[in-house]
C-alpha cells in the first residue's frame, strides 16, 4: 500500500510555503543531521532568502521541532492512522511489520535519509531542551500506539494473557532500530528479513504458539 | 569485575601524550558526536596548543579514525578478551549479558556520553570514507565475534544444531541499541531489565528450552 502525503486543500498560501520549507527541512536533517540544519543553508536550499525563512521561524530550535511535527505527521499518516482502522489487533501488528521498516519511504518523494527519529534522538540525548523534549513526547507517543495495540490484541483473545507489554515494546523498538542500522549502515541485504523473522516470532511468542526453531 | 585501563608502561611520553589526548577526544565525541569533534576544541579540552595537537593528528579525519580504534581497544578488553578466555560459550554469553550493555563505564573515569559506536554510525552512514570504512570494520568484527560465540556453543553442543547465527547477531544487536536508547534517551529505570529479559529468552531459544512466559 502506498501513501502519498498531501496538502489539506483549504491551506493558505503562507502555510503551502511553510510546508515546503519543512519538507526540504526534512529531507536535510535526514541526511545530515537535525542538529546540524541552519537557517541559511536551508534558505539556499528551498530557494528563498534567509530573511524569508526567518518570517516563518524565529529560531533554529522552533525550525527543528517544527520538522519534528512535520515528520511525526507522516509517520501517523503512514502507520497509525492507517492501522487504527484494521479491527483484528493481529492483523494491525501484520500491518505494522509490513509497513514500518520503511514507512519513510511511503511519501512522494522518499525521504532521502530515511528515518529522522533514531538518529536525532541520539544527537540530542544529551541536550535537554524543548527538541530533546518534543522528540521523548513523540516516541512516547509511538510506544504507547504499540503497548495500546498489544493491550487490545489481549482483550480480544488474540495474544495470551500474561504477554508483558513493556517487555514486547522494547523488542519491537529495538528490532525496528536494528533494522536501520543494518540496513543502512551496514547495508545488509539481508535487513529486513532478519526483522521480519524477529518480529513473527515475537507476535507467534505473544499468541503462545510454539518458538519457531529457525 | 571492574576494569582499569591502564597504559602499557614501556610507551614513550609521545604515546602518553597522544592517549592523554585520544581519552580526552573520546570523552568529547561521547558527548558531542564523533563528526563534531575539532582539533581546536580538543586542543583547549586537552591542554595543548592547536600546533601541539597537528603534531600528533595530520587530520581530523585522521583523529576520528584513532578514537575509534581507542575506543575499540577499550571494548575489545572490557569484553572480548575477558570473554575469550572462558571455556563454556553459555558462560561467555553471560559474561555479555553483564557487561556489555555498559562496557563504557567499566574504565576509569566513565566514557561520559556512553557507547559511541552507535552514534557515529548514524552520524557517518551517509558519508562515505574512511571514518565510515573504520567503523563498519569495527562492529563488523563485533558482529563476527558474537556469531563465532554462538557457533561455538553449537559445536559443544549448548545451542541446538539449528540455531540460526545471523538472526542470533541480528537481535543482540538490536536490544543491545534498544538497551542504549531505552537507558540514555529515554531514561527508563527498566532498560536493563528489558534488555536482561530478551536476552535471556534469546539465549533460551538457541538452547531449545521452552520460551519464557512472562
């Protein structure tokens, strides 16, 4: 299934201009960093002038949380939104492993360095501040979608009682980062088939069906 | 078991001095990021003069490269020499399971911003070179060591003949990333935990034991 990001019709000119600065934002900060995005390289890069940019954001940090809600509604739009309408939780987690490992890729056109939520977290893990801040909100945000998904897919019969939803949140999380780096960083072929095998285990663990031996 | 690193007492002062400075550009780049380290600001941080610094680094390219290896040696006596030198391969994974999720704090004083290996692999994955070239080398011989461990435990009969090695690598390195980001960006008490939990199940797996319930 591909999703293609559109603009709300009814927006303003001011807004379709601002959302074009925050796509090239994006893009930018996927590749090189959020903490190394700058108002005049970005200006340069979306072809205005620095002063028109500055109209928009007031400052490098409202910049950065702004690209942060921009990327953040993408992932909604590709992943959660979508999969709140899947009644069966089973079929929402099928959904899930399907669509997230590249759910960056689900726009038009793809985000150039793939997902900006990992790496920025990590270059500001040791910068409190209203990013540091904003970053926590949304991937706290994410975790709850899944430990919410895992609840229900209990309360519906669909994964044994006692499945531990801290527990299954940090497996996936951590699958889902092992996924970039291997794919990304270490360019392995073989990425994504070692996150699809984890993660039906994982889900085959949680319906209390017998541990693959694969 | 704590760890004391401790130079070699046959070096020669330019090699203590240039240790002084690769611990110094390590604790740095822990912080900041390996790509946003300088010979300035090392200079200031170290006590040195700019041209002191040149006389020891050609390049900051060259720097990088050697606070990796620094780094690298580091890890390899924490963990890898410590491991090798127990028979059993189950007792060598817990001898993992122990220390790695914190080899970084087990010299004097702590590495301050923690692993760096996982941030500068972010950082230089679009950016090819020899920083990038160093790194893969690096974790790539981490990824052999753990799978040579898990054959190893095949071939005495540990794991069960079927286990799968590059699934086995593939998610110890996941929850070992899972565990940092848990621990240092999100600041959850129960990291640790997580990470204990999984990897005991994953290490059950591959002894054919039935998978743990909670």
């Amino acid at each position: 299934m591909f999703f293609v990001y559109s603009l709300d019709m009814q927006e303003t000119k001011g807004q379709t201009t601002k959302n074009h600065i925050l796509r090239e934002g994006l893009n930018l900060a996927s590749v090189n960093g959020l903490i190394n995005i700058s108002i005049g390289g970005l200006a340069t890069k979306a072809n205005m002038s620095r002063s028109g940019l500055f109209a928009h954001f007031l400052s490098k940090e409202q910049l950065q949380i702004e690209i942060l809600e921009f990327a953040f509604n993408i992932l909604e739009e590709t992943i959660m939104t979508p999969t709140r309408q899947i009644e069966s939780p089973i079929n929402r987690f099928e959904y899930i492993r399907k669509e997230l490992p590249h759910w960056y890729n689900r726009i038009t056109p793809k985000i150039p360095g793939g997902c900006i939520f990992i790496m920025a977290s990590l270059e500001f893990d040791d910068r409190p501040g209203k990013v540091r801040d904003k970053l926590l909100e949304q991937q706290n945000k994410f975790i709850s979608f899944i430990k919410e998904t895992h609840d229900d897919a209990i309360s519906k019969n669909e994964f044994i009682g006692n499945s531990d939803r801290d527990h299954f949140a940090f497996t996936l999380y951590s699958i889902y980062m092992g996924y970039q780096q291997y794919k990304k960083f270490f360019g392995d072929e073989n990425a994504l088939k070692h996150f699809n095998h984890i993660y039906t285990q994982l889900i085959g663990h949680c319906q209390g069906k017998e541990i693959l031996k694969d």
